[in-house]
C-alpha cells in the first residue's frame, strides 16, 4: 500500500471516479459550512487502502446525519429516502450514484440475531460496532483534516496481512448474517479468517444461531455471495463451516458439486458473453445449482422458504425430477432432430438450462444445449395468428397447437419460407377440421 499511514488524500482524487470525488467536495463544503464532522466510513475505505475501485460511498456524519442527507440532496439535486429507526439515509444523485449517510451511532441486539436497537453515538463506538476490523476504518471529509484516516480497531494492519477479524466476541451472537460476510471477504479479496474469528464461527453454527434470523435476512447475505465472481468457493467454504445446514440439515457440497458449481460459473460467463446476460438472475441460478442435491421434495420446500416464485421453482422441481431423461436424450449418439432439442428444453429459464448443462458430463448433451440457447430458442415463425384466422380458423388453443407445430417443422429443416409454412399450416387445419 503505497500511500503513507496517516493521510490517503491523494489516494481518493486518483483512484476514486471523478464524479464520486466531486459528491465528497460537495460533502467537504457541506459540513464545514454547519460547523458538523463527517468521514468517509466503511468499504470505500477499505478498497482504496486495497488499491481497488469502488462506487460504494457511505457518509457518517457526528450528530446530524439526517439533516445532512436532506442538505446533501438538495445541492445535489438529487432525491432522498430517510430511515429514522436506524438514524440512516440513502441519497440518489442525478445519473444514478448513491450515497448513504449515516449517523454515528452504537447497537444494542435485544436478542440474538434480532435487529439492532439504535441510538446516537460517538465515532469511535460507532467503529466499534462494525462487523470487521477491515470495515472499521473511517476517512475524515472536513477540509481542515481531508484525507486523515482513523483506523481504532487495526483494520489497516489486517488488510496488510490479509485477515478477516471481529471486534468482539459477541459480534455472531448478535448478527449471525456477518458469517456469510466472513465468507464473502474471504473469497473476494483472497484473505484468511483469523483463528479466533475461525472458532466464533464453529461455535455460532453449532448452537444454531441461525435459527434466530429470517429467511428473508439470510436470502440477502446470500444474494450478495451469488454475486460475487467465484461463489463455488464461498459455498465450498461455507460447507467447511457447516453454514449449509441452516438452508437445509441435510444439504452437502461435495467434491462433485464442487466441480458443478465451477461449470457453471464458467456456462455463466459464456452466456453473459453471448447475450450480454440481461435478465439473468444470479440468485436463483446458483440458489437452486446450491439446492439441487437434495430431493425433488425437499428441494421445493427449501425453494419455498427462501421464496423462490412459483414459476421458477415448478421448474427447478421438473428439471431435477427429469435430469436423467434430459441427459440420456441430449447426448444420445447419431443426429438428434432440432425439434427433439427444442422440446426438451423450451420450457425451462435459461437459469434453470444453465444448472442442467453444467451437470451434463456428455460434451454431446452440453454442445446441444448451447446450440438451444444460441439457435433454436430464437427461431422464430414468418406467419403469425393473424394468417390462421384467414384460413376460418376461428381463434383458440388451435392457433398455438398449429404454430407449434409448424415451427418445430421450421427448425427440422422442413418448411423455409413463409409459401411453405402457410402451406403446412392449411394442411394441419383441414386435419383438425376432419377430425
């Protein structure tokens, strides 16, 4: 780290994006001129101190947060959405960027894994409250002292060194969540967990802190895990922690999972290269390749408690039930018509194709797949409804049946034109009609 011990001033005009540098001025001149304290906190310290960008700016403001936020907005132009339980605020500037504003405050957890009860504080109880040493950090934004870092808890040293450390014993008692976040900075920045904090873990697991958090909460930390570039690392590490069995007490990572999970990270990168991956969702994608050991049954109860829809879990269920038929169709030996390829998959979200095809250990069965995703789902048909109803066909399930079958003829190479398609369809109407 480059920068000297006290001071990375220069390091937030070079590495930040200008246009976060111009927020913090704004921040600078805001709180110098009413006379209020306010610091850079958290995890844009953090990845500067690492060298690494960041769009993730959280302003914590002694005493007078919220009044700074509403002040922040307005010359900013920007909109504004306050959280007076938690003494925060989030603001949204034009173009997008958020910041939110915090102020200094100390937690008190009424009961494990319960929400914090909240009330002001000072800077220093407010680092004290955090969940890491490396998230403890905090940069000074008055311009008499810009740039000055106040490290209390050793955050700096351990992110020389490479560590993932608490700041009490208690910190997985009150908020078992910071678990998943232990895994995540690990596997992100490459980091060890401390030994210390190795065993708060094991004993947080093993009286089962878990159950004291809602699913809902839980749904988030994992969110944010399924987002990084690597989460078969995470859940391999979550697994050595024992952290799976508040999904499910008998759910496993294997070896062979393992190996799945990393298939599936790389059929992730290629779809994303292949269509720019909008619309994909990491979370159901990685949640159900995470759940798919477990039984058809179990597996559908599990996508319910971590509210999976309807319609995405119906399929995992179907594609878990149906893997084996799936995969001996696919990469059977000979030519396999278009229209087999087609039918076998149409049904399925390209989250749920993608679990299947990382599992396939077929290249025949996996070449498919990819040429569905790339080719066959986009076919598309030159007739439409609307050259049906001029045949008499009066309008109905019919039309889609006829359709179906003409494009499926299409993708077999057996009609090319539209002359040929209107032609197949009149003649699969006149069949419906006689019989």
């Amino acid at each position: 780290m480059p920068e000297g011990p006290h001071n990375i001033a220069s390091m937030i005009s070079s590495q930040l994006d200008p246009r976060l540098v111009r927020l913090l001025k704004t921040a600078t001149s805001l709180a110098d001129r009413r006379g209020w304290k306010a610091y850079l906190v958290g995890g844009a310290v953090r990845d500067l101190l690492l060298g690494k960008s960041t769009f993730d700016l959280d302003i914590l403001v002694e005493e007078h947060g919220l009044k700074f936020a509403r002040e922040y907005a307005r010359l900013g132009k920007g909109t504004f959405k306050i959280y007076r339980r938690f003494y925060t605020a989030l603001v949204i500037f034009p173009g997008g960027l958020k910041v939110d504003v915090t102020t200094t405050r100390s937690e008190e957890y009424p009961r494990p894994g319960a929400l914090p009860e909240v009330v002001p504080a000072s800077l220093e109880e407010d680092l004290l409250r955090r969940d890491f040493t490396i998230n403890a950090l905090a940069v000074s934004l008055n311009r008499s002292s810009f740039g000055r870092l106040i490290d209390r808890c050793g955050g700096r040293r351990d992110l020389e060194e490479g560590i993932i450390r608490v700041l009490h014993p208690r910190s997985f008692r009150d908020d078992p969540t910071r678990i998943f976040r232990a895994v995540r900075f690990q596997q992100r920045f490459g980091f060890s967990i401390e030994a210390g904090t190795e065993e708060l873990i094991r004993s947080a697991v093993s009286i089962k802190m878990f159950e004291a958090v809602s699913p809902e909460r839980l749904r988030r930390e994992l969110e944010l895990i399924m987002k990084e570039p690597h989460p078969a690392r995470a859940f391999a590490a979550m697994a050595r922690y024992d952290e799976l069995r508040f999904i499910h007490p008998d759910l496993v990572f294997s070896p062979a999972q393992l190996q799945s999970v990393e298939r599936l990270e790389k059929d992730c990168r290629w779809f994303k290269k292949q269509f720019g991956g909008n619309g994909l969702s990491a979370w159901r994608m990685y949640f159900g390749a995470l759940i798919w050991p477990l039984g058809a049954e179990e597996l559908e109860k599990t996508g319910k408690k971590f509210n999976l829809s309807q319609k995405v879990l119906k399929q995992l269920v179907r594609a878990k039930r149906d893997e084996k038929i799936l995969s001996g169709s696919l990469s059977s030996p000979g030519d396999l018509p278009p229209s087999r390829i087609f039918s076998a998959l149409e049904k399925l979200d390209p989250e749920i194709i993608l679990i299947l095809m990382s599992r396939f250990a077929s290249s025949r069965a996996r070449t498919r797949t990819k040429d569905y995703l790339v080719k066959l789902r986009r076919e598309k048909l030159e007739i439409s409804g609307q050259d049906l109803k001029k045949t008499g066909l009066l309008p109905g399930p019919r039309y889609r049946k006829v359709l179906r079958r003409v494009l499926l003829a299409r993708l077999d190479g057996e009609v090319r034109s539209r002359r040929d398609e209107l032609a197949l369809a009149r003649r699969l109407i006149d069949k419906t009609r006689n019989d």
